[in-house]
C-alpha cells in the first residue's frame, strides 16, 4: 500500500487525488490544526479528520463517500469568515461533465467541521470561491 503524507500551511487552495491512503495538514485559524486523511478505493471511500487546539486533539470524525470516482479534497476559506475549511469533490458518474461537491465549514461553536446542504437539496456542482466577490 502506498501512503503518502503531504504536509501543507496553507494560505491558498489545495487539490490532489485519493487512491489508497493521503493525509494533508493545515492550519484552520492561529488557534486550530486539521489533519484530513483519505482512505479507500473507488466506490469505498473515507476520509478522517482530527481538529487539534495546538497539539491537544478536540474532534475527530469520518466520513463515508458514496462514489464509484476517485475522490479529490479542496481547502479554502468558503465561507469568508478567515478560517480554512475542505469540500470533498469527484467527477459525476454519469458522462464525467460535471465536479460533484461536499462542503464542510469549520464553527468556532462545536469546534468542528460542519457540513452544509444545498437549499434546493441537490448537489453542490462546479463550486469556485471568488474571493474578489465573495461568493
């Protein structure tokens, strides 16, 4: 199995693909450390995480991916309160058009990771963050 760590303080955005086993680091605030790790293959995904305060670990989760596409992380400010967040995004499986998103915000509140929904229940689709408009 190959295992690869790529370690990344971040101030722009990140991409790369999951095959059997990537972790990334990356600082959410001054206050707070993510570590993401992907594990898996086509069609049985997860992806871990860890939020430390400095070193002591506060939240740690997974989160199962229901994809027959390999499956890819971005780590950006989406919502433009300062603080780093991930999406995990693949390819849709029906002609491969389109990039099929989960986004994820970090709170303060629950000091974790929290994932937001489309109003109209369906998928995030083609997601860019335009910092200049914010939106």
């Amino acid at each position: 199995m190959i295992h690869s760590k790529i370690i990344f303080f971040i101030s722009s955005l990140v991409s790369f693909n999951a095959f059997s086993s990537n972790t990334i680091e990356f600082n959410i605030s001054k206050k707070y450390n993510a570590e993401i790790t992907t594990v898996g293959q086509e069609g049985d995904y997860k992806v871990k995480y860890k939020i430390f305060e400095k070193t002591r670990l506060i939240q740690g989760k997974i989160i199962h991916v229901d994809s027959e596409r390999k499956i890819n992380m971005l780590i950006d400010d989406f919502n433009f309160d300062g603080k780093k967040d991930f999406s995990i995004w693949h390819i849709d499986e029906g002609m491969g058009t389109y990039k099929i998103f989960r986004i994820f915000f970090f709170t303060d509140k629950n000091y974790d990771f929290n994932e937001i929904h489309s109003p109209c229940g369906d998928d995030y689709i083609d997601v860019r963050v335009d910092k200049q408009k914010k939106n």
